[in-house]
C-alpha cells in the first residue's frame, strides 16, 4: 500500500515542478530569411548599425546581457513594434527591410538607438 503512495506523490511533485523547469524560450526556426544578432548591454546596442537587402525578409535576434541602463525593451516605432527583451534569451523580430532608407529601432525611453540599412 506504500509502494502505490510514494508513486502517487512522485507523479504529483513532477507534475508541480515541470513548469518551473521549462526551458528559455526558443527562437522559431528559420523560414530563410537572413538573421542579424544585436547584444544590448548598458552601454546600448552593438552593433548599432547593421545591414540588409532592401525589400527583403529579415530576421533581428536581440539578446539583452545586462539589467543595467534602459535596454529591457525594444521598439521598432515605424512598425508600431514593442518588444519585451528577457535577460539573456535571445528575441526574434521578423521584419521587412523598405525599399530604401533605414529601419530604425530603440530602447522603450529612447535613449538606445540602432537601425538596418536597407542595401
């Protein structure tokens, strides 16, 4: 009768720490699009100028190193995009380069600036 409790309170505890376990979330593979990596740390953005094939897909992985400054989020504001940026875990944006000109992104106060050239 013992056997069967301890299997039963193993099973629960699984179940109770799965969701604590869970990995970082994963950036979605590939759809062939070109992928530009950005390291935000409290200095802003490196590289800050990156570079694309005008009109084309493009994928933008930013990864935020540090808690310090103000790089916790990233705005696209052309695109109306606003994204969380989670310490250490990479950040997928799918955008798509215009025809001429730059893309230009921030940090939600503005203060961190970058952008892609569209090529």
């Amino acid at each position: 009768m013992l056997r069967p409790s301890l299997l039963l309170l193993a099973a629960l505890f699984a179940t109770l720490l799965a969701p604590a376990c869970k990995n970082a979330p994963s950036v979605p593979p590939s759809d062939g699009r070109p992928a530009l990596e950005v390291k935000v740390d409290a200095t802003g953005y490196h590289p800050d100028k990156l570079h694309a094939k005008a009109g084309k897909p493009v994928r933008l992985l930013v990864t935020r190193t540090t808690d310090d400054g103000c790089g916790q989020q990233l705005v696209v504001p052309s695109l109306h995009l606003k994204y969380e940026l989670p310490l250490n875990q990479p950040v997928a944006i799918d955008v798509t380069m215009p025809e001429k000109g730059e893309l230009a992104f921030a940090c939600g106060m503005d203060m961190y600036k970058g952008s892609i050239v569209a090529d």
